[in-house]
C-alpha cells in the first residue's frame, strides 16, 4: 500500500540493487518510480529523503548531474518543513557537491558554503557541517585563498582537530585526491590510504556521486607517477588502467557525466604510451 516511507522505501531498493548487483538499470527504474509515488503520497514526510537517496546514489549513473540541484534543493525545503533537519542538511550538503561539480564559479560555491554551514551549525547538524566545511577550505585553497594548498588547514577546518566519522572521513578522502591532483602532489593522490569505512561510500556502482570525482583525480595522480617512477610504472598504469576500463564502461552505458572522465584519461593513457615507445627507441 502507499503511505508516508513507500518512495523512500523503493528507492532504498533501488539502491540495493546497485551495492548487490551492479544493476544501473533496475536502481533507475526504481528511483523514477519512487518519484511517481512521492508525488502521489499525501504526505511529505518522506520526501527528502527520498529525493536524497535517488540523488546522491542512483541517477548520477544515467542523468546530468546539472540537473540535481532543483532537486536537491526542493529535498531540503521538505525537510525542513517536515522537520527531518538530518537529510534537508545532506540535500544541501550534495547541492553544493553538484554546483562544484556542475562547474559554477568557486566564489559562488564558497558562498554557499558559509550560509550553508551556518544553518547545519545552528540546528547542531555537526557530521554534515564538518563533512561541508572540508569542501569549504578546499575552496579557499583553490582560490588562493589560504596558505595551504593540500592541508585542510584556515578559516573553515583545521584536518587535525576533526573527530572522523565513515562518513567525514570519506569526504576528507575526496577533497584530499583533488587538492593532490590540482595542486601537482601526485605521489600523495597516488598512495592516499582509502579505509574501510569510506568504502562505501567510494564504490563506483553503489557509492555517492563523488565516488566519480575521486576515482577519476585518482586515476589522475596514477599517471602522472607512471610517467615519473619508471621503476613502478607496471604498477601505477594497471591501477589507472582499472579505473578507466570502470569510466569507460559507464560511458558504453550513456552516463552523460563522464565522456570528460574517459577523453581526459584516454589522453593521459595516449601520451604515457608516447613516453614509453620514445625511451624504448
């Protein structure tokens, strides 16, 4: 029957048909069904998280992640009008991944973060707030904003008084492969320790939607110690190579997020190649 938790329930499924099977197809399904049915159901009361599981973990696979943040933000606005302050924070939490990654200018962002972190402060919201204000002083590193390029270390967070939960930890994992990546620390991207607990939320299928974003910055750092170490160099492309096979595979599958993924790492594959064939001559 339907009541308040039947779309959050069948997009919950959805969800574990990816982390199970791999299967893009049915978790899409089920998340465009549980839409349907949260549209039908009198009440909001499940809404945002709803709109947050199908978001975060399910339709980055098949639709541009551009268009996320309507929703997103209409996940947040249900759930502070129905009082479940824990997703509207995470459905503001994955906006301003999407803006970052939709490629909206960095001072927007960075502005988004301040009025976003205050209200995650202000309703005592502090797994979500530490998890924003990483991306938040990742921002102000790209910006030339702080003294640091890799630490996560200014005005938003300083990395050594953060008390880690899976979840923090995993966003940490993130915005540490993009500050090494950007920032020209290849060797620290390429040997980042990945744990336990932020596994799961970094599988390509079954994981977040940065799962993206950090496997490609990965992949990133992997080449360009290949190029650097000739001693590891087996070493590092067969991971790189792993990482492009899983890109390439998912734009096979019409993932409109990643054909920038793929050409960037084909290039990077290409010139590594060109390398190799000119110390063998």
């Amino acid at each position: 029957g339907l009541f308040d938790w039947s779309a959050k329930s069948l997009a919950a499924l959805g969800y574990l048909s990816l982390v199970a099977f791999s299967d893009i197809d049915t978790a899409h399904y089920f998340g465009e069904r549980a839409l349907q049915m949260q549209e039908r159901c009198e009440s909001e009361a499940g809404k945002a998280r709803t709109i947050y599981i199908v978001h975060t973990f399910s339709f980055h696979h098949v639709k541009p992640m551009q268009s996320f943040s309507k929703p997103l933000i209409e996940g947040y606005q249900s759930g502070m009008r129905t009082g479940d302050k824990d997703f509207a924070m995470w459905c503001l939490f994955f906006n301003i991944v999407t803006l970052y990654m939709g490629g909206k200018p960095l001072k927007f962002i960075e502005e988004q973060c301040q009025a976003s972190i205050s209200q995650m402060d202000e309703l005592k919201e502090e797994e979500h707030a530490s998890c924003l204000r990483m991306f938040w002083q990742l921002f102000f590193n790209l910006m030339g904003s702080s003294n640091s390029t890799i630490e996560l270390c200014g005005e938003a967070i300083n990395e050594q008084e953060v008390v880690f939960t899976d979840a923090s930890h995993a966003a940490f994992v993130v915005v540490k492969i993009i500050a090494s990546s950007l920032s020209g620390r290849y060797e620290l991207g390429a040997h980042l320790n990945i744990e336990k607990g932020d596994k799961q939320y970094l599988m390509i299928k079954g994981g977040i939607n940065l799962a993206f974003v950090f496997w490609f910055h990965r992949s990133l750092c992997l080449y360009a110690m290949a190029r650097k170490n000739k001693k590891k160099r087996r070493h590092y492309m067969a991971q790189a190579k792993l990482i492009r096979k899983e890109f390439t595979k998912s734009l096979k599958n019409k993932n409109p997020n990643v054909l920038h993924y793929v050409s960037l790492l084909n290039a990077e594959k290409a010139a590594l190649n060109q390398k190799k064939y000119q110390e063998d001559d």
